[in-house]
C-alpha cells in the first residue's frame, strides 16, 4: 500500500523540493501539474539509482520551473509495514503549500 503527499510549490522551488523528495529514499513515484490539475510530468523513483540517472529529469524540472509559475507535485511513498508513533501519525493525502 502507498500513502500519497500532495505539495504547491512556485516554479522557482520546484527543483529544489523535487531534490528533497528524492533524498527522502521512501519516495516510489513523482507526479508534476500544473496549478488547473493537468499532470505536466511523472516519472518512477527506484531505490539504488545513482545521481547520473537523475540528470536528465532534473534538466527537465529545471526548465518546467522555468515555465511555471505554481505547480503541484505529488509523491507516491511506500507505506512501512510498522505504524509510525501516535504523536507523528501522518494521514493519507496531507497537503502541504510551500512558498
């Protein structure tokens, strides 16, 4: 079962939060719209892929921030098995706006 994470983020910090994203390690699936819905670009997050494999899709985040000006990302992550403590519970669907 995955959990998915929805964050708003302007075009300017896209890169940089796609990047933390990525160095979380828990992370199967990325997904990038726009600020209507319309799914721009998705791509799989494999664990054990080296940093040169992610080049290219940090080139075309790159240019995507350029075009954009808020755009959403959504995060697909692997649920544990073990229940996470009561006090940093996260539910399913969280929206976080980062600006």
């Amino acid at each position: 079962m995955s959990i998915k994470e929805t964050f708003f983020v302007n075009g300017e910090n896209l890169l940089k939060k796609i990047k933390e994203i990525i160095a979380e390690g828990n992370v199967t699936k990325i997904s990038i719209s726009d600020k209507s819905g319309k799914e721009i670009m998705s791509f799989p997050v494999t664990l054990g892929v080296v940093g040169v494999v992610f080049a290219p899709i940090f080139a075309a985040v790159g240019a995507l921030a350029a075009l954009l000006t808020e755009c959403k990302i959504t995060v697909e992550k692997r649920k544990d098995d073990t229940p996470p403590p009561s006090d940093t519970a996260k539910e399913e669907g969280t929206v976080i706006e980062v600006k």
